[in-house]
C-alpha cells in the first residue's frame, strides 16, 4: 500500500472535490507507476483518475462518520503546500 495515500474520511470540513481528486491521482500514480504520462497514455490516465475520484467520492459518502480524525493532515491543507500552489498559479 502506498504510505503516501491521504486518509480523507473524517476531516473537518469534510474532503473537498481537489482532495478526493489529488488522493485519486496519487493513487493511479502507483499502480500505473506512471507520473506523468505520455500523450498516447494522458487519456487512459485521466479516465481512470475520474473513475478512481468517483469511486472514492461514493465511498466516503456512503460510511458513517469518524470518531476522531485522521492522525495526519492532508498535503492540500497544509500552509506549505498551500504556498508553492499559490507560487505555481
């Protein structure tokens, strides 16, 4: 399993549509072992990335919620990460 993977049940406020998607791209990441991916690969990539959102969209909102929260904080919520987007933009 990858040890990277966001947990993202739990969090207050909940998981936003660009965390659900960011843990989605991470997740085809590894199993295709492919970070950026070639354009004859790009729409294979990208439609199982919005399969792999969708999914984990239904999932989350289909469990019950958390006692407690996640032990880590999300990489998108993070004041650093949080910089270098607002840099990149």
């Amino acid at each position: 399993m990858c040890r990277n993977i966001t947990e993202l049940r739990g969090l207050e406020p909940p998981a936003t549509a660009d965390e659900v998607e960011a843990a989605a791209r991470q997740y085809v990441r590894k199993v295709s072992g492919v970070r950026h991916p070639s354009p004859a690969n790009v729409e294979a990539f990208e439609a199982a990335v919005a399969a792999v959102t969708a999914a984990t969209r239904t999932l989350l909102d289909a469990l019950p919620e958390r006692r407690q929260p996640p032990k880590t904080v999300p990489p998108l919520r993070r004041p650093e990460v949080q910089a270098r987007i607002a840099a990149r933009g």
